[in-house]
C-alpha cells in the first residue's frame, strides 16, 4: 500500500467546492438578471406594438374625415365658393394624414421586429 500526501494540498477540496458555490451562485445571479431584462425588453416591445396599433386606428378615423372634408371641399371648389389654395390645402392635409399613417405602419412592423428579436425568433 503506498499513499501520497501533500502538505500543500490540505482543505483544497473544501476550497474547490467553495468555488464551485460562488460560481454557480454567480451563474445564477447572472441568469435571474438575464431574464429581468428580457422581461423588461419585452414589456416595453409589447407596449410600443400596443400604442402603435391605437395609433394606426386614430390614423384610420382621421384619414376618413380628411377624405370627407375633400369631398365637401371639392363640392363648394366646383360651386366657386372657395379658392383653389384652399382646395389644395385641404388634399395637402388628406395626404399627411395618409403618409403619417404609413409612417406609423412602418414603426408597427419595426415594433413587432424588435419583438421578435427580442424573443430570439427569426423575422420574416
């Protein structure tokens, strides 16, 4: 029977497994921080998608009443009862509402993108 023994080597077990702990202690400290903020990423990605879908349904009612305010303009224009500035200014206000409204539709699609990479899923 032959035995090998260090002095040098005395408590290195207890020493290793107290490594060991810290690690995993920081292994987890790391993972909970981890999906903190994939929580917070995702409420926040959640909320922008949610305000942009309102957004996108105020653009709708707006650019309906601007296309009724055309209409009505368009009418008292061929009477001659308005002039052609304010005609044309009347189509001007139709068409930002209608590229605002593809500006926000740009944004939601930006939203849900962000969203998705977020979550580590692939765009399409």
């Amino acid at each position: 029977v032959q035995v090998q023994w260090s002095p040098f080597d005395w408590g290195r077990t207890a020493r290793e497994r107290e490594v060991l702990a810290l690690e995993r202690d920081a292994v987890e400290s790391e993972s909970a921080a981890f999906r903190e903020g994939l929580r917070r990423a995702t409420v926040s990605d959640l909320a922008t998608i949610d305000r942009l879908e309102r957004v996108l349904a105020t653009d709708e009612e707006i650019i309906s009443l601007r296309e009724q305010i055309v209409r009505e303009t368009a009418a008292r224009f061929r009477e001659s009862s308005i002039t052609a500035a304010e005609y044309v200014d009347r189509q001007t206000d139709l068409l930002t509402a209608r590229i605002t409204r593809g500006l926000h539709r740009v944004e939601l699609a930006q939203a849900r993108a962000a969203y998705l990479t977020t979550l580590g899923l692939q765009v399409r």
